[in-house]
C-alpha cells in the first residue's frame, strides 16, 4: 500500500464551521498528486450569512455563490472524490467539523472517516515557531502563493503530508504513524436523525452562534483577567492539536481568558498564565495572524517565546483564530448593549481554515 490520501480544506461563510462555501480536494497516490477538485457552494440555509471578516480573508462573496449548489447538495460528489481515503487537512479538527456541522444542520448523516492532521504532524515533525499553513508549506518546500484559496491550501497540505513522510522514510500513513508511535483517528459515522449532534451544531441551532452575524463587543481596556487555570481533560481525544499541550494566552482575545482556559483543558490541555520552560503553545489576540511573526507586531510574552524557541525549546504561537477552530470555533454572542452605552469595538469571528 502506498501513500495514498485525499487532503481538504474549506472556507467558511462565517464564524459557523457548518457555513461553508468552498471546498479543495488534492488526491495523493504512491506519494504523487494525480487529481484535484474544488467547488464553490451556498452554505445551508439559515446558515448562509457572509460575514465580513471572512470575506475578507478568502475573497468569497455571497454574489460568487449565488448560482451554486448548497452543501447539502453537493456533498455526494464531494463524498464520491474522496471515495474511502483518509482525509488529510491542516487543522483538521476544523474541516472534519465543517463536513459534520454542515450535514447535521442540513439533516443529513455523514460518512466515517480515518483522518491526518498535518498541523500535528508539523508539530512533532518540524520545529517551527508557527505550525499555520503558510509556514509549514514553506518548511516542505511547497509553493503557497494564495493562502486562503481553498485549491491551493488542499495542495499545500497534500504536500506537507508528502514531505514529512519522505523525512520519515515512510511509505504509506499506516508506515508513518507505526513510526511515529501514533494511532490514525478516526471520526465516526453519525446521523442527525437517530444520533447526538455535535456541540456547535446544537449552538447554532438554537441561536448561540446563529448565522454568524457579526459579533460586536464593548471595548476593555487593561490588563485581562486571566482566571483559574482548570485541570486538563484526560479523557480528551488524544489526536487533538491541544491534547497535553501546555497553553498560555496573551492580548486581548474576543472571548474572555477564564473561557478561553476552559475550552483548552476540555481539549485535555494545561493552561498557566506566564510563558516558562513548561510552554509549547502561545496563543495571541490583538487580530494577530502567522505573518506578524516576521513583521516583530508581537506582545512581550510573544517574544519572549521566539527567544524561548531559538534556544530550542518546543513552542508555538497560535493566532486566536486558529485556537479558536481547534477548540470549536465558534465565537460566543455579545450580550446587548445597556442603553445609551457606547460601543468601541468590533471583533469578527475566527477566520476559515
């Protein structure tokens, strides 16, 4: 058996994984990339609402997806590609979420599927600041000229995939993940009709997250507060990006600290409130993206973890938007404004994948 995969990615309409309105599938065999597919597509309906920020980010606008079929509907020739391939995604808590959340609010059951996450794989295999696309496609030796395009992303990760298995001498995922010491995950098959639905789904469904309108908060100045720090969930997925990871956060984020600690250790992270010796992952607010890393628009606890890295310690730095797809996604409502208060901000919802 050979190295044979297909990789996804997907970009959303708004800060609802269920919304998506584009997807990119490269399909891998023996190692090479024999056929690609992409597709734009209405998110389903209810859940459809084109956020700003997103738009933003990948250039989508509800006018491109007008004429196109919703999810729902295309999912069987988007199924019939991958075919029974592992699926392999960057950040794939976050695309194996798109294709359950949009079924389930479609009311459609979905398929089980084995899958890689090249951001894990990226972690343990390289030793990079940032394990975001861009810098481990750089890393592989993989052209990424329009990050956020959901082609050319699904190409990206189909060859971090590729190059980290060459590194490993390995000739199939089975190989590389028997070397490595990990079991391939894998998530179930389920049906919205007879089964559970999955926590963003069931906000969404009942107006947590709605349609993904923009989410408008006071602004806060001062120092944040940083709240208890919770024991981690061991009984967590242990193929989570922040399983056992030791997370610290810094800047102002759209959700508050003492939450964002909360939703880390349910993934079977530890949290603490300064960055030591015991730091593998920093996640920055303040709109951080990767590319800030290269610009020096860094906190203090941010660089003090570049110093912490080029003296080789195993960290990284995460931007809200991708801690926040990781541990769900899904930014929590705004309570309404008392009247007569003014509001100072605005934070959009996490970017797509």
């Amino acid at each position: 058996m050979g190295l044979d995969f297909t990789a996804i990615d997907f970009e959303t309409a708004n800060g609802f994984r269920g919304s998506p309105c584009s997807v990119g599938l490269t399909k891998v065999r023996n190692g090479k990339i024999v056929a690609e597919a992409s597709w734009l597509m209405r998110p389903p309906a209810n859940y459809d609402h084109f956020d700003h920020h997103n738009v933003r980010i990948h250039r989508i606008t509800p006018d491109d997806v007008a004429g196109q079929p919703r999810f729902g509907d295309l999912f069987p020739e988007i199924g019939a590609f991958i075919g029974e391939d592992v699926l392999v995604a960057h950040n794939a808590a976050f695309d194996l979420g798109v294709i359950r959340s949009a079924l389930e609010v479609s009311g459609l059951p979905g398929p089980a599927y084995d899958y890689v996450c090249t951001v894990m794989l990226s972690r343990r295999c390289y030793s990079l600041v940032s394990n975001s696309l861009p810098f481990a496609a750089e890393e592989a030796g993989v052209p990424l000229v329009n990050h956020h395009d959901a082609a050319e992303d699904a190409r990206a990760c189909a060859g971090i995939l590729i190059d980290i298995a060459a590194r490993n001498g390995a000739n199939s995922i089975a190989e590389l993940y028997l070397s490595l010491g990990l079991a391939i995950p894998r998530q179930p098959a389920f049906d919205p009709a007879t089964g559970d639905l999955s926590k963003p789904s069931l906000a969404a469904m009942s107006g947590g997250s709605g349609n993904g309108a923009e989410l408008v908060r006071r602004f806060q100045s001062g120092w944040p507060e940083e709240g208890l720090n919770p024991e981690p969930n061991m009984d967590a997925e242990p193929s989570h990006p922040l399983y056992a990871q030791t997370v610290v956060f810094t800047g102002q984020l759209s959700i508050a600290r003492p939450e964002a600690k909360l939703r880390s250790a349910r993934c079977g992270a530890r949290t603490e409130s300064r960055v030591t010796g015991r730091t593998t992952v920093l996640v920055v607010g303040d709109g951080f993206v990767a590319s800030d890393l290269r610009s020096g628009r860094l906190t203090g606890k941010a660089r003090r973890v570049l110093e912490l890295h080029e003296r080789g310690q195993a960290i990284e730095v995460l931007s809200e938007g991708e801690f926040l797809q990781m541990v769900g996604g899904d930014v929590p409502q705004a309570p309404t404004a008392d009247a007569g208060a003014p509001w100072n901000g605005v934070l959009a919802p996490p970017v797509s994948a």
